[in-house]
C-alpha cells in the first residue's frame, strides 16, 4: 500500500474544503484534499458571495479578479418576494435592488461583493488551487482515520485503489452529515432537520418574468407545494426548489422527469413552458451546529461544523470564512510563529460566529413561513449587516481592553477598531496610487502606527527578529497617506499609540499612546497572541 506525508489533509472538496486548501497553497504549505464526488458542483447551490470572504480570499493573486469576470452581469438586479408563482401579479416583496440595503458596504471595503453561483465559484476556487500546487482528490473517499500525539493516519481510496496518508492536522469538511464529525463523537445542537428540498435545475424562456440579468428568488406557496424558485443563476439555468416531507411516505422517485416539469410550470405560472430538464438533486434544510469545532488535530468546517437554512444566503460566505480561517492558524503554528495551543482559538472564535449566523438564518426562515410553523424560533436580528462584517471575536488570540462588553456583534458603519474587531477600512494614499488598509494585511502580522508612534517600529523590527515571525510595520502618514484624515480615529491610536492586526484583519491588540517600554510590551503581547 502506497504511504503518502503531508502536513495538511482535507476532507471535502466543497467551500469549505477549497478555501482551506487555496489559501494553505497560497503560503506554500503542502496540502491534499480528498472529495468523494468526482468534480465539484454541478448544481447552482449557494448564491452570491459577501464581501467578508472575498476580503480573506482577494489576498491570492487574481482571485477576486476572476470572482469579478464571473459574476459580471449577474445580479445587476436582486428581487426576493413570497408568492404562489414567478407570474403572481401581488408577490409580497422582501426586498429589491432599488431599495436595497447593503449599498453601505461599498463604503465599508475595498472588496467586492460577488454576484455568481456556489458551482461557477468552486470551478473558480479548485483551479486556483491546483494552479498553486494544492494537490486535489476528487472520486476519492476516506477510509479510516486515527490520531496521535504526533499526527493523523488516514487511509483514502482512489477508484478501489487504496493508500496511507499521514498528516500534521485535518481539516473536516465533509458536509452535513459529516462522518468524521460523526467518528470522533462530536455531538451537536440546534434545531435538526427541518425539512427536505428536491432540486430541480431546467432551462427555458423566462423572457417577460424576469428583467434582463436580474436573480430573482421567489418563496412559493400554493395549493400544490411550497418552495422556491431562483432564476438568473449565471449558468445558463434556473432552479426550482419543492419542499417534501419523507414522513408522509413522500422520497426522491416521486419526482419523475414529467411531474418535475410540471412543478416547474407551476413555479412559473406558465401552464405551457417548454422545459428542458438538467439536473435533479435533493438535499436536507437543517439548523445543526456542533458543539466544539476541534478533536484533538481535526477541525470542522463549513456545514460539518454548522448546518444552516439558506434563508439569507449567509451559509456559502461563513463556510468560505471557515476555510480561509482555519488556513492562516494552521499556517502559524506549522511554521513555527505560534505554538500549538494557539489552535484552540478557531473553536473560540469561530464557533460562537457559527452558532450566531444560523440563528440568524433561522429567524429569517420563520418570517418566511406560515405563522403556525414559527413556534420556538429566534426573532430576526435588529442589524442583519452586523452579522455580515460586524461580527467580533473573543479568545486568547486577542487582548480584549478593560471594560470591553464582550459583544459578538457591533455597527460596522460605526467601526470601533478595538481589540476582536475587525480593521477598519480606511483610504491610503501610496505613490499616488489609492490602496485600502485591508490590502496590507493576510501575508502576517501588521503594526500601525501614526507619525508620532515610530518608537513602535522600531520596537516591531527587533521583535520581528527576536520571535522569528512576519510582522509589517506601517506608518500612516509616511509614505501611505491618510486620504480622508480619519486613521487615527477610526483605529483609537491618536498621540503615538499603536494597533497589532492579525492575518486575518482583526485587531488583536492596540495601545492608544505611546509606551516607554514598547519592545517589552510588544514582545509580551505576542508571546501571549501566538501562545508562546
């Protein structure tokens, strides 16, 4: 049997797998990732992408170009509405692009926000990858897996074909129903299942029901089924979703090829639509959340970790966050910059963010049902933006102030730029070329400071060498501008004080003024940081 050592193994090859193994590449750190189906997906799935992940995935050159192309002419136009059908004359509006209401990020990030389906953005994701040199499994399954004090021995197998793997750490992100989340007796929490979809992608002329270029998502109901109807996905099809409840006896063969175009007749409205049918699927709608995010040297990620309605189109993104996070940590401690406790804070931040933003999909769901099905469900949250790029973090990987409430959520219009937040957006000026605060971060650590702080760079330069680690140090109002004057307020380090920011934008600590002692203090905060 053929052994194979790598420090990396991931298991599932969907947002949460790829993000993960793109971004491990992208720092020359050696992975594999195993995925059971033989390409990535076909369906649609996942619509849109914010710009919270894009800000973690734009790091790697050429990405958020490429998100850009395929998204471009897709989503010019968002309507969300419930009605019987897509030619229903009174739908209930959710919301339109006229009125929308997540124009405020434009001002928040330099990051776009991607307008294309879960399918063309793997394409995207697996082949950056592979440019990179990520080895890439597909029609590969695992096998067995059993820890050490040292690492993981996996067995994969290839087309019948079996081999070793021995890996420093695993990244799970094997689905829903995860089975190695289910192997290491990780329970969970949370609503459970909450119901079954069959997904029907067809094409045909929806010329006169949707504006040109628009996705609209309708919430069907009527006298037949319930569910939904996406259109404009960007691949040349739209998809019908049919709500089915297996306890009434109701399965997958009930939906044979002539009542799938029935449904889709009646999703539309149009009794005559000529249908070509392209792809069928089902799959579980389910509120599950896992109660820790790592066992020993796995992690869970993506919808292993937390499983969530798609009712507000938030899963994609957190899976997309889940990979891009577990990456840079893992990248720390395998080359040496943090020990190997500072592991545990991926379960600390992550999880908490998780459990907030399936609750939040949930309580969108309940709005969107009949009010005799919403009992026990949570109230939708005041700031739905809040979730999107507001969300703070709390661990040992961050040196909360005296007095900080220990809040997960805060008005991203209103940054704080206090510890467990995330960097605020602001305008530099570099040679004449304008660039974003968040443009310097993901390569390290970065230490910024104001023209009265240089005692700070100084200090990060001898401590840079004294721990071995990647620490950029910035002043602003050097060589990069402050366009819009707001730097030091906008990050609370007016008169020589100094903000740390992690890899992945979020302050890890900051000092409002100067310190006598700056080296001995910016030692001490990242030997406690990196759990050194």
């Amino acid at each position: 049997m053929k052994h194979e050592r790598v420090p990396v193994l991931v298991v599932g090859g969907g947002y949460a797998g790829l993000s993960a193994a793109l971004l491990l590449a992208w720092r020359d750190i050696p992975v594999m990732l195993v995925e059971r189906h033989p390409s990535t997906s076909i369906q649609p799935k996942a619509f849109g992408v914010m710009p919270r992940a894009v800000e973690l995935l734009r790091p790697v050159p050429g990405v958020e170009h490429l998100l850009g192309q395929i998204s471009q002419g897709i989503g010019d136009g968002m309507r969300m509405a419930i009605a019987p059908s897509l030619s229903a004359p009174d739908p209930h509006m959710i919301m339109d692009s006229e009125d929308e209401s997540l124009g405020f990020l434009h001002a928040l990030t330099p990051a776009i926000r991607v307008g294309a389906p879960q399918a063309e953005v793997e394409r995207l994701l697996r082949a950056k990858a592979e440019e990179l040199g990520a080895d890439l499994r597909f029609s590969t399954e695992l096998v067995t897996l059993d820890q050490d004090g040292d690492g993981v021995t996996a067995v994969i197998r290839t087309h019948g074909a079996e081999s070793v793997v021995r890996a420093d750490y695993v990244v799970a992100a094997d689905g829903y129903r995860s089975p190695l989340r289910e192997a290491l007796g990780i329970p969970t929490m949370g609503k459970g299942e909450l119901g079954r979809m069959y997904s029907i992608m067809f094409d045909a002329d929806l010329t006169g029901l949707v504006r040109e270029r628009e996705v609209t998502l309708w919430y069907l109901r009527n006298d037949v089924f319930t569910g939904v109807i996406v259109t404009g996905t960007g691949v040349g099809a739209h998809v019908v979703g049919v709500n089915y409840d297996p306890a009434k006896g109701e399965s997958d063969a009930d939906f044979t090829p002539e009542r799938c175009v029935e449904l889709v007749r009646l999703a539309t409205g149009v009794p005559d639509l000529d249908v070509r049918l392209l792809d069928t699927t089902s799959f579980t709608m389910a509120h599950v959340l896992a109660e820790r995010y790592r066992h020993g040297r796995v992690f869970l990620a993506g919808d292993a970790a937390h499983t969530m309605p798609p009712t507000g189109g938030q899963g994609g993104s957190t899976a997309l966050q889940d990979g891009c996070d577990i990456a840079w940590r893992l990248w720390l401690v395998l080359t040496g910059q943090a020990g190997p406790g500072f592991l545990d804070t991926y379960d600390a931040e992550r999880r908490p963010i998780g459990a907030l933003t399936a609750d939040a999909q949930l309580a969108n769901l309940g709005v969107r049902m009949p009010p005799a099905q919403r009992v026990d469900y949570p109230e939708p949250l005041e700031d739905p933006a809040a979730v999107l790029i507001g969300y703070r973090y709390h661990s040992t990987a961050i040196l909360d102030e005296p007095g900080d409430d220990g809040s997960l959520l805060e008005d991203p219009r209103v940054p704080s730029g206090r510890p467990g937040s995330r960097a605020p957006h602001v305008v530099l000026d570099w040679d004449g070329r304008h660039i974003s605060t968040i443009d310097l971060f993901a390569t390290g650590f970065v230490l910024m400071t104001g023209p009265k702080g240089r005692a700070w760079t100084d200090a990060g330069r001898r401590v840079q060498d004294l721990l071995g680690i990647q620490l950029t140090r910035v002043i602003v109002g050097d060589e990069l501008k402050d366009v819009d004057g707001v730097f030091e307020e906008r990050y609370g380090v007016g008169g020589g004080g100094a903000v740390l920011v992690r890899p992945d934008g979020y302050v890890a600590w900051r000092s409002p003024g100067p310190d006598p002692a700056s080296a001995a203090t910016l030692e001490r905060v990242l030997r406690r940081l990196l759990s050194r």
